[in-house]
C-alpha cells in the first residue's frame, strides 16, 4: 500500500472511533432504593422493577403483580 492509503486508512479508523465513541451513552445508575422485594417503583415508566432476589431483571405493572410472582430479595 502507499502511504496516502495507509494515511486514509487510518483516517478514517480514527474517524470510525471517534464517533462511536461520542454516540454512546454511559449508563447511570439512578437513586431508586430497594425495597423488602428486591425492587422499587420507577415513576417515569410508571411500573414497578426489580434489581435483587428471584425477579431481578423483570418489571410488572405494579408491586402487587411481583407479589404474586412470587419475587423474594
């Protein structure tokens, strides 16, 4: 390859990274504290989710319906 393609190339490797890396949005944890099940009502999605115990990952409409699921922390 010539310099000028090996330039380019690397241009644009460069140029590739960059925004990728200015696109991505880091995580942020929120300040939601945890309750007896393990989860905690989220006021923007109005339901209720779970982070520890047997339904961590899951969301339900409401803290009754994990009840029922059978969530424990």
């Amino acid at each position: 390859m010539t310099r000028l393609r090996i330039a380019l190339h690397l241009s644009f490797a460069v140029l590739v990274l960059l925004l990728l890396t200015l696109s991505s949005r880091p995580a942020v944890a929120h300040g939601g504290g945890i309750d007896a099940y393990g989860g905690h009502n989220d006021n923007k999605k109005g339901n209720y989710h779970s982070h520890q115990g047997t339904c961590a990952g899951r969301a339900f409409d409401s803290k009754a319906d994990a009840i029922k699921a059978g969530c424990k922390r």
